[in-house]
C-alpha cells in the first residue's frame, strides 16, 4: 500500500483530534483505520488552536497510530479550518463577456476570482477601526450564476454579454490558518486541501441531490456548533456559535460538584441512558445520582444551547428551515432537538441526528465510522476525494517544484502551498480616514490595490485557475494601496487665511481651520476620527460670532470708518474698534489678565460698582471722562482667541453695550457665556 493512494484526514476538534484514513473506490470512499486522542490541556479553544505545540503533539500521536497500523508513512494531510472568529462575505459580482464565442471554464474561474476578490475587498472595509485585514479565504460556494439577466445553474458553453455569479467567501484570519500551517510542519507534513468543518460534515450527511432543499446542518463539537444552510441548489449561508457542549459540561460541573473529566464521563452516561450514575465530587466523597434527576436540573443549560443555535440558523437563513440534521458529539445531548425545533417554532420530527443512510450511499465503513460523531472526518475525507483523484502531481511556482496531491489544484491553493502570504496573493486597499467635517461625516478612501500578476504556462490566469501536472505558474505580488493623508487645505477650494486687528488684538480671519477645538495650520493631517471645523471668516458678522462678541455693527469703526453692516467685507490688515474709542487690548492665553496702571485720581467724583460680583472703586478717570463697558475690559480674563461662548455684558442684570455710561452703585457683569465662574472675578489694578 501506497502513501500517495491514501487520503488522510486530521480533524482537530476543542476536545479531540480525530485521525482518518481511507482510500478511494471509483466514488465510494473505504475507510481503512480510524484513531483519536484527547487534549491534556485547553491547547484548542472554540475550534481555534491556541497551544500549537502541544496540538501538533497530540496529533502526532494519532499520525503515529496510523502509520504503524498501516505500514505507511504519512505525508500529506487533509483539514477542516473553524473558529470562533470566522467571517463570511456574501457577494455579487458582474464582468463582460465576448458574446461571439461560447464561455470557457477559465471564463467562469475568473468571474469567481473577481467575486473572491470584492468579498475580501468588503470585508476588510467592514472590519473595526485599527483592526488588520490579514484575512485568509478558506471556502467559498456559488449560490448561482446569471447571463444578461437569467438565471442558471452554471454558464459553461453559453453566449452572452454581462455574466455574473453570487457566491459566500469565508475568511479566518491569517494566525489562526497559520497556526494549522505550523502544527502540520511540526509533524512533516504538509496540507494537501483545507475545507470548512460545515462543508465537509454537509458533504457526508446531505447528498448533492438534497441541496436543493432550505435544510440546515448543525456540527455540534465541544466548543463551537458550526452551521451550514442550502437552499435551491447550494450552500447559501454559513456561521457559527461559541456555545457547543463544554456547556452542558459545565453544567454537570456546577450541578455535582466535580471536575472537567468526570462531568464528561457522567453526560456521555446520560447520553447513553443509564439509569443511575456513580462518581466522586471534587471532595473525593462517592455519590449516586438518578439520570431522570440530574437532565431535569440540566434542562435550563440545554434548552439555552439550543436557542443559541436556533438564533445561528436563523441568522443566516431569515426563517425556519424546511429540515435540521444534528450532527458531532454534541448532537446526542438528551432533548437538544426537541428544544432546536421549539425555537425554530418547528414541528419535532423536522429536527433529527443525521441518519447514516446517506453516508453509506458513498461511504465503506464500520457502521460506528457511519455515525454523527464522525460526521466531519468522513466529510473531510469525501470532500477530498471528490476534488482531485489522490494522485501527485508536479508544478512550477516561481522555479520551485512543488509536489500537489490530487489531480487538479487552483493556483491559489498552490501560492498558499509555495508559502506566499494571503496579503501577498490579494493586496489591499489603503486604509480610509473617517472623521467628522463641519458636522458632517467625511471618508476619504486610501489609493487601490495592485492586482497580483499571475501567469500559467505563460497565459494571464487566475487565482482559481486549475492547474495540471507540469504546469508552470509565474507569480508577481499584489501591492497595497497607499493609506489615505488627508491634510487640511484638502478640504477647501479656497484657503486664504489673514489677520485683522479686533479691538487692539491681532485674530485670525479669512479661511480659519481647526481640529478636535484647536487651531490648526493648513498642512497639519487629519487623522481617524478627528473633529474638523473650517470657516470662512470673512466678514464683520463672521468675525464678531467667531469671537464671541455680541453683534452691534453701529458700535464699531472699520479702519476709522463706521462699519456699514454685519455682511460688510474683511481684508487684510483691517482695524476694528468701537467708534472714536481705542480700546485697550484684551489680554491674549489663559493666564490671568495683567493688572491695569493705576489711575491717577482728580478732583471728580469715585465710583463704587460691583464687578462681577466683588466690590470694586473705580477712580476718576485722567481725562475726566465717564466711564463706559470697554474699559472695563483690561481687567477680566477676556481673549477672543479663547472663546467660551459670546461675551455677556450685563448692566444691573439688563444687557448693555460696549459704550454704555457706567453709574455710581452699578452692578456690572463682563464674562463669557459659556466660561467657569472662577475666571469672572476682576482683576483690580493698584490703588483700587
């Protein structure tokens, strides 16, 4: 017997690794040996490896088994990929055609190609912020195929203009398939196919022929049950859950007190319909418990696990499906139909443990082997025998030889054999810049990808071109686009900033920028998420609301001319002050407003105000005059570069103006509307 004759399948579960080896009979499949071991420890974790070496170590033992039963030594493997994060993509995609000659199959590859591509395009857009698109497809179905507008079943041999296909791409990120890709190399051996562990256990449970049937098949495992629904023809949907049953585990666990192992032993018991249950707690003290006792306190747990799954379903396939088959270890939990059908709203004879009917139909075995338990091994085994006929072949990759088991292999299964990253194979667009302009949600798209450069024989091919014996493949690596740099300048087609003088103070005015508050020059970058405000402040009104200031055009003076209006235009250099006054300048930062010079005092009358709420006398002033707002203004924390709202004036609680005459006993308020009553107390100059 030959390695090269043998299909060998790895199925790497939470609990367990299941080794498989069989042979191929025209289309039946001969199962020649079977081995398992558990995990010591949690080096699997919801179907994804975390512990690689202590998994590669378990799976050697299996492969040990294996090979010494058979007097072979095993080389190349077959595998089903899981976990809890894996993602699917369901896209459409159209390309023209040469409607003068009939379409090839490199046609239909390269119609698959671009859908694959746009699928992995979608889902590194939807992926959360600061979140890597270093995903890996591993799977994918067509749900259908349409030329100029019609629907079949597939386009081989037909003429048209616009052909497009449908299908579900999977993804699992590039750590967790490079994990399996470690673990294998650990044990010298190298993937020969990767497939679904929902695809692999459909193709063993529900034959072609029932896909045409809205039935859903539900892997219960350990940590994960995985599912996959058809419908018309195809698998249509995809997904899991992270709830399987190390819950029901963890319940006996809770329930009797004991520890991982024995809570196994006691719920395969029960699966197993014993009546009465002997084990020792956690203690060490022996107990008996009655089966009937112990499923009615466990029910809560599996009727939970069974919504959870009814939820999975139906998340995918947006109604109840016309049938359910259960399959994996987990599918013998006792009543877990029964509870699937009650969420499904189902009638309970709809929802049953997959029969082993369909799988003798391509499967010889021992009637064990023909069983849910052993659904997904079989099924990776039937998946790999139906896509290639277990013979090796030869292919160029670059100048490397690479030796590919099964008649036929896509050029990206053989990239991803050659050791290229998927990175490298799809490229990626340059990452997006989202941020809120002007209230507004703004992207603003990084530059596209470069498409990888791939060749065959010296024909443009694609990555689902199948290759043949002695092909040669030339390989030049797709480029990531860049990542958009949007700066500020970018946002406006007119920036032309200047200053003006508001009230003795240089501002700025024109085209005026800020981010997340601050102000910012024209060039600084804009980053994820920021806050951009841009204005265009270029006249009176804009600037006086921008400052804070109450808008009274007729107070103010522009270069020594009245201001004719809010709307009336600001230029460079320009001179706002209040009519026949040149007011002191208020003081510019966050520090405290400097304390005025004394003023000395004539012989006029004093004035005692209150100031913001603190008594203040103000001294006759050098020319004699009476004092008005303005002056007042040197001595609160006022800096129109620091604006917290409007400036409030407030005379006796009534609004006033800047050249409103200030009385004897006033109660005078200067602040910003929006600021700290700390920052209102004046600041009184010597003497005062």
């Amino acid at each position: 017997m030959k390695a090269e004759e043998l299909v060998f399948v790895l199925d790497i579960g939470t609990r367990s690794v299941i080794g498989l080896v069989g042979k191929a009979h025209d289309d039946m499949l001969e199962v020649l040996c079977v081995e398992s071991a558990e995990h010591s420890s949690r080096a699997v974790v919801d179907g994804q490896i975390e512990d690689i070496e202590q998994t590669a170590k378990i799976a050697g033992k299996v492969k040990a088994r294996l090979e010494d039963t058979l007097g072979v030594k095993l080389r190349e493997v077959h595998v089903a990929a899981a976990g809890r994060v894996l993602r699917t993509e369901r896209v459409s995609c159209a390309v023209e055609m040469d409607s003068s000659r009939p379409i090839e199959e490199k046609d239909m590859l390269a119609l698959e190609t671009a859908a694959l591509q746009k699928a992995y395009e979608n889902l590194s857009e939807n992926l959360p912020e600061g979140t890597a698109a270093n995903f890996c497809s591993v799977g994918h179905s067509v749900v259908g195929y349409q030329l100029d507008g019609y629907s079949f079943s597939t386009l081989m041999g037909h003429r048209g203009k616009k052909a497009s296909v449908e299908l579900i791409a999977t993804f699992l990120p590039n750590e967790v398939v490079e994990s399996l890709y470690t673990a294998m190399s650990m044990l010298d051996l190298s993937i020969a196919s990767m497939t679904l562990e929902p695809i692999a256990a459909m193709n063993a449970v529900v034959p072609k022929e029932l896909h045409l049937l809205n039935i859903a098949l539900v892997d219960v495992g350990a940590g994960t049950s995985d599912i996959a629904v058809t419908d018309k023809g195809s698998i249509c949907g995809y997904t899991m859950v992270t709830v399987a049953g190390d819950e029901i585990t963890e319940c006996v666990m809770q329930e009797l007190l004991v520890d991982f192992s024995t809570a196994e032993q006691v719920k395969f018991a029960i699966g197993a319909g014993k009546n009465t249950i002997e084990y020792k707690d956690v203690l060490g003290f022996p107990y008996t418990v009655e089966r009937e006792d112990l499923l009615e306190r466990m029910l809560p747990s599996i009727e939970d696990l069974a919504r959870r799954i009814a939820e999975g379903i139906l998340s995918i396939n947006n109604e109840p499906p016309k049938a359910v088959f259960m399959v994996g270890g987990g599918s013998r939990t006792p009543d877990l139909c029964k509870f699937v059908a009650k969420a499904l709203s189902v009638d309970e004879k709809r929802v049953a443990i997959g029969s082993s009917n369909y799988m003798k139909r391509q499967i010889q075995a021992e009637e064990k082997y023909l069983s849910a338990e052993y659904a997904t091994p079989v099924g990776i085994a039937v998946t790999a025998m139906q896509s290639g006929s277990g013979e090796g072949m030869t292919v160029l990759v670059n100048g490397t030889r690479l030796h590919l088991l099964g008649a036929s292999m896509t050029v990206m299964e053989a990239l991803r054999r050659g050791g290229y990253q998927y990175g490298q194979i799809m490229g990626r667009s340059g990452k997006n810049v989202i941020f809120e302009y002007n209230g507004e949600r703004r992207i603003v798209r990084g530059s596209p990808y470069t498409l990888a450069q791939i060749q065959v024989n010296g024909a443009v091919a694609g990555l689902s071109t199948l290759l043949q014996a002695g092909d040669s493949v030339a390989f030049a690596p797709a480029c990531d686009g860049e990542d958009a740099a949007p700066r500020l300048r970018d946002l406006e087609e007119r920036w032309e900033p200047f200053e003006v003088e508001l009230f003795g103070t240089p501002v700025p005015a024109g085209t005026v920028g800020y981010i997340n508050g601050a102000s910012a020059p024209p060039d600084q970058l804009i980053q994820q998420m920021d806050n951009v405000v841009v204005k265009q402040i270029d006249t009176v009104g804009a600037l006086l609301e921008s400052m804070g200031f109450a808008k009274q055009p007729q107070e103010l003076s522009i270069n020594g001319s009245p201001c004719i209006g809010l709307g009336q235009n600001l230029f460079a250099g320009d001179v706002i002050a209040l009519k026949g006054q040149t007011p002191p300048a208020p003081p510019v930062g966050k520090t405290a407003a400097p304390a005025a010079p004394a003023m000395p005092v004539s012989g006029g009358r004093e004035l005692w105000v209150l100031f913001n709420g603190r008594e203040m006398l103000l001294p006759v002033r050098a020319d004699g005059e009476q004092y008005q707002f303005f002056h007042l203004l040197n001595y609160v924390d006022i800096d129109p570069n620091d604006p917290h709202g409007e400036i409030v004036l407030l005379r006796n609680g009534v609004p006033a103006s800047y050249l409103e005459r200030i009385q004897n006993g006033d109660q005078i308020e200067i602040r910003w509307s929006e600021e700290d009553v700390s920052r209102r107390i004046p600041h009184l100059p010597s003497g005062i």
